[in-house]
C-alpha cells in the first residue's frame, strides 16, 4: 500500500485528507504542527505525532525514516511563531530558513519549506489532489440568494480579495455597501471576519479567494463551520468563495447552518 506525508495545522482539512486518502488505500503519515492539531487525525491517519513546526530537522527525519517521498501541507499554520516567542524553539535548520529570506510573506517562507523538504527527496504534492470534491462550482449554494445589493457588494469584494492575494497578505475581504471593512492579514479569516463585521454592525459581506498566483501545495483557500460560526457573531450576512478553487471543509454542515440563519452563500 503507498504512503503519502501529511504536515497538519489546525481544523478539519487534514482529517478529511486523511480519511480520503485512507478511502482510496493510502496509507498516511501525519506531523502535527500544532497543539491545536485536531485530535481525530490521531485515529485517522496511519502514523500520527506531534512536532512542532519550528523542529524542522525532526520533521524530516519523520519522513525519511518512514520512507516517505511525497507530502501534502494542510490546515491553518500561521507566522504568529515568529513574533509570540515560539521562535525560540527553532532548531538550527528552520534559523538557518529563516535568516536567508528576502522577506516573510506567505509565498516566501512556504516555497522556503518546500526547497528544504525536496533537498532531502521529499516532494510536496497539491493540497487539492484528493480534495477537488470539497470545491464547489460556480451558483449559489445556500437556500436563501444575495440580493441585488449583496451582489454588488461581492463582486466589489471579490476584485479587492483578488488584488489583496496579489500582494500576497492575505485572501480574505469584508466590505458593505461596496466599503471595505477589514483586510485579512496574520490575524486569519476568522478573525478578520470579527473585526470587519464588527465595524459593519450588520450585514456584511466575506468574500475569500485565491490568489492570482496560487500555489496548489499550499494556502489553498478553505472555508468551513467556523467561518460560519464567525460570520453569525457580527450578523454578517453573504459568504462568497472562488469557485472550483477554494475548499469547503463539512459542506453539509456549513450549508445546514448558513440555511438556518438566512446567511447567502455563494460560488462565483
């Protein structure tokens, strides 16, 4: 039976991943990266331990001793560590990374990870590779379809995520009345919800993209029952992803909840 690496962050993506990847007989051989790694990957995946992301060598060595050549990154990991103290748990391999970037942009430091994973033979593969059936084609997904405003606040949002993705800062927008509310940056989506929904009051609108220059093997937009769940504190009232490129983690779920609070979701 082949064997495939998986690097987990946070929520479900790496649980469904996993669960795929068992479905269709691979076996998979799970780093978590994160304590806040969700703990049904223990049971999902074939192998499963938890280094931290900054132990760079030990996440190799992982790999290599179990053979593995391929490897996909799923789930949130964000560069917090390199401004909470965590730094200070780096071992001499990530410092070494970390000191030769020209910045520590998203794109920087992911390609940064990939190089040192395919010096030792390791190649990381498309997140999307088993997952293309969590991304949605284009239409309104929801019960309830935005109206005309809401419409027009997403397609506004939509061009602003686009040129934010471009920058590469972050693939997240909330915008009302064609205004942009908040911008997503090291803080996540769901954060940026809170903040720009806040400042909304009421029926804003989140609109999550890829970027124009999209890496599929990592940072693939994905959406699920959290985004929801923030969304419903600030009384925001449209979700808008990427069609055929963002990631629906639980759809029934997120959809099921959307539904039952009039919140429009839509694929565009």
């Amino acid at each position: 039976m082949e064997a495939v690496g998986l690097l987990a962050g946070a929520g479900r993506l790496p649980v469904e991943f996993a669960a795929a990847a068992r479905s269709i007989g691979l076996k998979v051989f799970a780093v978590g990266l994160l304590a806040s790694v969700d703990e049904e990957l223990a049971t999902t995946a074939e192998c499963f331990v938890r280094i931290n992301v900054a132990k760079l060598n030990e996440i190799i060595k992982f790999f290599k001793d179990n053979h593995i050549n391929k490897v996909t990154m799923l789930g949130k990991v964000t560069k917090e560590l390199l401004f909470n103290g965590q730094h200070e748990q780096m071992d001499s391999r990530m410092i070494k990374v970390l000191s030769s970037l020209k910045d520590r942009s998203d794109d920087t430091l992911m390609l940064a990870f990939v190089k040192e994973l395919a010096a030792e033979g390791i190649e990381t593969v498309e997140q999307t590779a088993l997952l293309k059936i969590l991304m949605p084609d284009a239409g309104v997904l929801s019960k309830r379809k935005p109206t005309e405003t809401e419409i027009a606040d997403i397609r506004f949002g939509f061009s602003m995520a686009k040129k934010l993705g471009e920058l590469d800062v972050g693939q997240t927008v909330v915008v009302k009345q064609q205004a942009v509310m908040a911008l997503e940056a090291i803080e996540g989506t769901d954060a940026c919800i809170l903040r720009g929904g806040a400042l909304a009051q009421s029926g804003a609108v989140v609109v999550k993209v890829a970027k124009p220059q999209q890496d599929n093997r990592f940072d693939v937009p994905a959406v699920g029952i959290k985004t929801i769940e923030s969304m419903l504190t600030v009384h925001a009232g449209v979700l808008a992803v990427e069609a055929g490129k963002t990631i629906i983690v639980d759809k029934e779920k997120v959809l099921s909840l959307a539904n039952n609070n009039g919140i429009a979701v839509v694929a565009l």
